[in-house]
C-alpha cells in the first residue's frame, strides 16, 4: 500500500484504519491509519492525526470518540479505501 502523504509503502498487513467520530455524534468525519505498533502507541498516533482531521475540518475544539475502533486495512470496502489517507 502506498501512503498518499508520504509515498512511503508499507504492506497492508501491518496497516490499521479506524473512522474519526466526535464523541455523543454517529457520523464518521473521517478515516486514519496507522502502521501497526502495540496499542498505546496505535492509539497516541491516532489521537494526532483525528486531532489534525479535526483542525482541517474547521471542528477544533471537539473531543474525538476513544477508543479507537482499529480495523486491519485489508477488511476495508471499496468506499473506505477511498478515504483512508
């Protein structure tokens, strides 16, 4: 898989995705992924970047959903592929 941010590649085993929520809401504002690590520090790199979604979103401020619902990327349908960066 390669990242669209970094042009690095990893492989799509050792990538988590898990949707961006703003806590009491439903909607997913968004995706982020993750490179596999152990769980403290999968969850610290996701709060940055659900930080960083926030922020581009105009939604600064807000806290986001935790935890994180970590899924491997290769379980991910068409439509979240497309927005996972």
């Amino acid at each position: 898989v390669d990242c669209k941010e970094t042009k690095l590649r990893y492989r799509a085993d050792q990538l988590f995705y898990a949707p961006v929520m703003v806590s009491g809401e439903a909607e997913v504002l968004g995706y982020l992924c993750v490179q596999e690590a152990n769980e403290a520090d999968m969850a610290k790199e996701a709060k940055k970047q659900a930080k960083a979604l926030l922020k581009s979103l105009d939604r600064k401020g807000e806290t986001v959903q935790e935890p994180f619902d970590f899924r491997e990327v290769v379980e991910a349908t068409e439509a979240e592929m497309a927005q996972i960066p």
